[in-house]
C-alpha cells in the first residue's frame, strides 16, 4: 500500500488530519525540562499560555533517528511504500534524521521503500503542500508522479509572515539583540519568507502592526497565481483578531477559491511566539498534475 506521511511542522488542521487518515509524526518541544509532543501531548491553547510566561524554559529539537524508527518500522514490516515529507532542513535537521533512520530499517528490511523528500517548507506551507499531493494519492496518482509533483510544487510556494513581538526571533538567534531591541522600541515587524533554499529570510521590514498584516496581503497578490483559481492557505499563533483582519483583507483584494486556515504548532511558535501569522500559496497553475487533482 501506498502512503504518505509526514511531520507536525506542517501544522494541517486536526480536523484535515482525521479526514484523510493522515500519519503526522510529532516533534517534540520541552518545557521546564519536561518532554512533549507536538499536537499529542500538548495542544496549541496550552502551549501558547505556557509560552506567554516568560519564566517558562521552552525549547524544541528535530525528530530523533530513534523517533523515526519508530514511526517508519511498522511500515517496512507491512511491506507499505512510502513517501515521507519532512521539515525543511534550513530550519531543522528532520531530514538528516530521517535517513538514518531509514539506514537502519534497511539492514533488517532492505525491500523497504521509502522516499524521504525534504521539502524547504515550514508551517501551513509544508500543509499546503502535504495536502496537495494527498488528493493526487487519492485520485489514484503513482509514487512516480507523485515524487515529481513534490519537487514541481516545492520550486513554486511562497511562505509569507511576520510577528507580533521580536523577542522570541532574538531569543533563538535570528535577529541580533541589538539589531532587535531597537526595531522592537520602533514597533518595527519584519516581512518574512521562507526562500528557495528552505531557509528563513527578511525581505522587508514596516512600522506598526496593521501594516505588517497588510503587507502580507501585498506580496501574496503580487506573487500568487490566479488566486480566485487555488487554495490560499492561512496559519496563526492563536491570535485570531490578526487573522481576521488579514482573511478579510484577503477577501477583498484576492479573493480566493478556497482557504485552509491553521494554527501555528510548537515545532515553530516556540520559535515565533503569540500573534506569528503567515499567508502561503503556489506560483503556479495545477495544469501540469490536473489529472490528478
């Protein structure tokens, strides 16, 4: 049997989860030295109160070797293909963590078929693409076209976002403390991408909330193919009047053919912090793979 499988830094809703019979592999977050599993253990509500306290001592690792052994062991006795979507590995080292994994299946089960495909994507946009090659599965689309349709649709989503506060950028080394505390006293945001190489960007920075929210509105118009023809996905640190404003803003200027709309899990608010929202979408048509979707 053919499947697909993937991580929780995909942040799919629970609801998109369950409806497809989707095996998300938890990543694990620690909090006060105390071991957690993404979207298992420890849900979003929770983990963002916890977060909000400053005195808490929060951090996350990647997926362990150990970690995907466990997940990928029952497949390789079951004799299933499968294609695991993992993290991007400009952010984390899930990749890396995958293989050897899969290294040591194989000694034991080496007819196992596994493709790992990193796939430079983070959050809803790692969803979008997640939920993109699932109904090409269940439309009866080969592991062939669908491991060339992740690499097709890879080369062609945008990841758009900003933050409510820099502190948690500061904390976790991707913004200077120097640099940071003065575009936080200027109530500076910085515009953000996920670029081609899976790594986190800065392309812009603008002064005040609402304007940070509109500009992710901006770029999406400027970059999206034919938004009134695809699904725009939206994600967000439970702060749900930011996210209003932006799906209203969206409304009016894009006015996309569909939403899919998700909070933002551990695996990234730890890094982010409450009020992280992103917009993320495909450059391109689905001409190529119509067949199939």
């Amino acid at each position: 049997m053919l499947r697909i499988i993937t991580d929780s830094a995909s942040d799919l809703p629970k609801q998109y989860v369950q409806d497809h019979k989707l095996h998300v592999i938890p990543t694990p977050v620690v909090i006060d030295e105390v071991d957690y599993l993404d979207g298992k253990t420890i849900q979003t509500a929770e983990f963002y109160n916890i977060l909000d306290d400053t005195k808490r001592d929060i951090r996350t690792y990647h997926i362990n070797p150990a970690m995907f052994e466990d997940a990928f062991l029952p497949y390789a006795e079951a004799g299933d293909s499968i294609i695991y979507l993992c993290f991007s590995t400009g952010i984390a080292g899930t990749f890396n963590a995958a293989n050897i994994a899969k290294a040591n299946i194989l000694e034991k089960y080496p007819d196992f078929d596994l493709t790992i495909i990193d796939s430079k994507c983070a959050s809803i946009g790692f969803g979008l693409l997640v939920s993109k090659l699932v109904t090409m599965l269940e439309n009866g689309a080969p592991k062939e076209i669908l491991i060339e349709a992740a690499d097709y649709y890879i080369s062609h989503v945008h990841h758009v976002f900003t933050v409510h506060t820099l502190a948690y950028l500061i904390k976790g080394g991707r913004l200077s403390k120097f640099k940071g505390t003065i575009a936080e006293t200027l109530d500076m945001k910085p515009i953000l991408i996920v670029d081609k190489s899976g790594s986190l960007q800065v392309i812009k920075t603008v002064r005040g909330h609402k304007k940070s929210l509109k500009a992710l509105v901006d770029y999406t118009k400027e970059n999206v193919y034919d938004a009134s023809d695809q699904t725009i996905a939206f994600c967000h640190g439970e702060d749900e009047k930011a996210l209003s404003f932006v799906l209203d803003l969206s409304d009016e200027l894009l006015r996309p053919k569909d939403k899919l709309i998700s909070t933002v899990g551990c695996a990234i608010g730890a890094h982010t912090g409450r009020g992280v929202i992103g917009i993320c979408f495909f450059d391109t048509s689905d001409d190529k793979y119509k067949e199939y979707l």
